[in-house]
C-alpha cells in the first residue's frame, strides 16, 4: 500500500522518472510473488511425478494432486489483462530444475514409506526426465471447463 501511495505522490507532483522506477519495483515483487506461488505448486508437482516413477504406480489422489497443482500453476503463471504468461518456457524449466531437489525431500517421506532419504532417490530417478514431464504437462496443460 506504501508503495501505491509513493506512486500517487510521484504522479502528482510530475516526478515521472520516480514513477516509473517504482512500478518497475512493483512489477517486480509481484512477478516474484508470481514465481514463489508458481514453485510451490512445481515442488507439488514434481513430487508426485518422482512418486509415481519409483513406485511404478499412481493413485487417484496423486493423479489428482497433479492435476490441481498444474491447475494452480496455470492460473498463477496467467496474464490476464495482458495475455501471455509470466513464466516463459526457459523460465519454467529453471524453476522446475531449481525445485527438483525440495520435491525430492517431500517425497522420501511418501516413496515407499519414507525407505529412501532425497539423496537417494536423487539416484533412483532421472532428473532431466522427471523436469521434461513436468515442463509437457504445463505447457499442454488445458483446464476443464464448467460447462
């Protein structure tokens, strides 16, 4: 709200350049906001594609788990107004890349009840695959409709 009212004041008192450096700020703690959110739900994500690799198996509820979580990222990576995404490709690559290891951890609890820490299951799945998928599963991601 601080930051709004420093922009009124800005504006008002024709101190452009000010201006327009604070709605870069602002644009850029909400486009972080928008990658936290985003990644939370990759680490979701990732978590039970690397369940769903170890165990050779799935459940309705990681399906569904997936599908929420790709749900979430859909909306949260969506410009609205805008059109577009905040995320590009390369970017969601890196943050699924940079989550992989966090998913892990959250995962060695559930893998065959907790049996292996993340550093093992580290070697038990293939990174670059497990990413890849992920990556395909949110780009061609198309949300149901209510109809």
């Amino acid at each position: 709200m601080e930051e709004l009212l420093q922009l009124k004041e800005y504006l008002t008192g024709a101190r452009y350049d000010e201006a327009m450096m604070l709605v870069e700020e602002l644009e850029e703690m909400a486009k972080d906001d928008k990658i936290t959110r985003i990644g939370s739900y990759g680490v979701i994500l990732l978590m039970h594609l690397a369940k769903q690799d170890v165990e050779q198996r799935t459940t309705r509820s990681w399906d569904l788990s997936i599908d929420e979580a790709l749900d979430k990222i859909h909306d949260s990576n969506a410009r609205r107004k805008a059109k577009g995404t905040y995320l590009n490709t390369l970017e969601l690559r890196e943050m699924l890349e940079a989550k992989f290891y966090h998913a892990l951890k959250r995962a060695s609890a559930e893998i065959y009840g907790g049996q292996y820490s993340a550093k093992e299951l580290a070697q038990l799945v293939d990174k670059d695959v497990l990413v890849e998928k992920a990556l395909y599963l949110i780009l061609t991601y198309q949300p149901e409709s209510e109809d």
